[in-house]
C-alpha cells in the first residue's frame, strides 16, 4: 500500500543521506516530491536517481541554503504554486561543524551550524505550518540527533542545536496539534550517509574504516544504520498511519543511546 499516495511532501537536504534515502521511500510510497538542497549538481543528480526508479513521481527542486530565510519563503510559495498544497515536512538539512572542545570550537564554524541546524530549522517551520493550518493538516518531521538526547564529545554546536531540534518539536507540537498538525523529531544515531563518513575520517584520517568498526562494537546491533530504515520511519511519521504520535523525539539508534 502507497502510504503516501498523492501527498505532498516537501525535504530539505534532499540531494545525499537521509533525505535522499526519504525522498526514495516516499517516491515508493505515492509521494509528489519537493525537494531542497544547496548543493545544486547533487540536488540534480537525485532528482534523476528518484526518477529512474519511481518513472511517475513528480518532483519539484530547489536550490537553497535553509539559513537563508528569504529562500525557504520562495520554495514554499513555489512549491505550494506547483501543487497546491503541503502535506509533509521532513525538515531534515543540517551538518556537524568540526570536531574541537568547546573553548578551542572555532566561532565562525560554531555560528554556521547554529545558522544552518536551528535558524533553518525554524525558517522552514516559520513559512511551512500557517499553509497546513489553512489545510488543517501537516505531518512535519524534524532531524534531531541522539545529540538531541545525550551529550556528545567535541561537537558542543552540533548537540546544542540538535536539543532546541527537540526544543522546537515540543512547541510545535502543543502550539499546533488543534489544527491538525502532528510534529515530530527523529534523532538518528550513527547512520551510514556521507556526513558521518566524514565524521569518521575526523575520528581517524588513517584509517577511517578502523573507527567506523570501533564505533559499531558499542552499538547494541554491532553495526551501523542504514539510510533506508530512516527513510521507513520517516514515511509513517510523514503518514496518515500517524494519528496520534504528537511531539516525540524518537531515536532510531539500534538501542545505543540506552546505555550508560
Ligand atoms: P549528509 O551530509 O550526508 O547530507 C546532508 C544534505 O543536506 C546534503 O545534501 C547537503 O548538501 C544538504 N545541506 C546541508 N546544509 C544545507 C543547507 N544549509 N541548505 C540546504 N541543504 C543543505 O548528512 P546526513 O547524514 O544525511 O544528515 C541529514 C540530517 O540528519 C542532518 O540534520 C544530520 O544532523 C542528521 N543526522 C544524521 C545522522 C547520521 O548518522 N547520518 C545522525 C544523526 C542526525
């Protein structure tokens, strides 16, 4: 069954990782597509990819940077234009800064990712919710992080944004749930995307691999997530299947962040 059929969907960060792996699952699951990304050749190159496999969906891009509040207000006016309507939201586009303690985190790297993580966040949110509130529906599923949850080693930004990720969804949650809103967040552990890839380069420019397999011991499942089980929870939180989940911050971690 299409879980999906018809709805309009909208993903930023659609061009790599989770929100490609989304974009497929719901392509497979009836969705018409909005996708937003800044990196324009990758956007490209995914539009194409979702089509290969999915022939009939239909697919609206934009070239956007989520911190900029001027762009997010014209793709969804475009998108909104194209379709009519927004039933989705998987506000998903965010990156990891460095790796550095808190009093040596370069400042300028720091602004980004709250610029990028939070403003951006709450940029989409601020223009998408008033077109579902017209509607009286909207599914909106945001990127938190078991950063969102837990403390991280050297990514003092990247955890901070990640826990007002959280912060926002309650809100939106409360503020929202009468119109028929629901809000949520998922908060990935370490999911096998080019991000974390590059985390694990970081880790060990030797040899990344040999951290990757030391990060995967600790994990209750001894291996790491792939995109595509993202992409499947992330459909029925962006589904009609999701009635009465409201404001929860769900981990998708294979049980890590369980332990102490
Ligand atoms: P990724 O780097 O593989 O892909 C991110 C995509 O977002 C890229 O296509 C990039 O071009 C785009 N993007 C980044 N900043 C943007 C901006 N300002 N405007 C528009 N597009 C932008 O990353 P990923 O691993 O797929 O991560 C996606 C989300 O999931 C992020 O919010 C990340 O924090 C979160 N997350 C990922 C993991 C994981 O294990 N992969 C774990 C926890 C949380």
């Amino acid at each position: 069954m299409e879980k999906l059929k018809n709805k309009v969907i909208v993903i930023t960060g659609a061009a790599m990782g989770l929100g490609l792996a989304s974009a497929m699952e719901a392509a497979k699951n009836g969705a018409l597509l909005s996708l937003i990304d800044y990196n324009a050749d990758s956007l490209e190159k995914a539009k194409s990819a979702i089509e290969a496999k999915y022939p009939s969906v239909q697919i609206l891009t934009a070239v956007a940077d989520v911190s900029d509040e001027a762009s997010i207000k014209k793709y969804v006016d475009e998108t909104v234009n194209t379709f009519g309507r927004i039933d989705g939201f998987y506000n998903n586009a965010g990156i990891e800064g460095r790796q550095a303690p808190l009093v040596d985190y370069d400042l300028e790297v720091f602004k980004k990712v709250v610029d990028i993580n939070l403003m951006g966040v709450y940029y989409g949110l601020k223009y998408i919710i008033p077109v579902m509130q017209e509607q009286g529906y909207g599914r909106i599923v945001n990127v938190a992080s078991v950063g969102g949850i837990r403390g991280v080693m050297n990514q003092t930004p990247y955890v901070a944004t990640k826990h007002a990720v959280a912060g926002i969804t309650k809100n939106t949650a409360l503020e929202y749930g009468r119109f028929g809103i629901l809000a949520n967040a998922i908060a990935p552990g370490a999911i096998l995307t080019p991000m974390v890839a590059e985390a694990f380069k970081q880790v060990n420019p030797a040899d990344p691999q040999a951290a990757e397999d030391d990060y995967a011991k600790a994990n209750p499942t001894k291996r790491l997530g792939r995109p595509e089980e993202v992409g499947k929870l992330v459909v029925f939180l962006l589904s009609e299947d999701c009635s009465y989940v409201n404001g929860q911050v769900i981990a998708i971690d294979g049980g890590q962040s369980n332990s102490y």
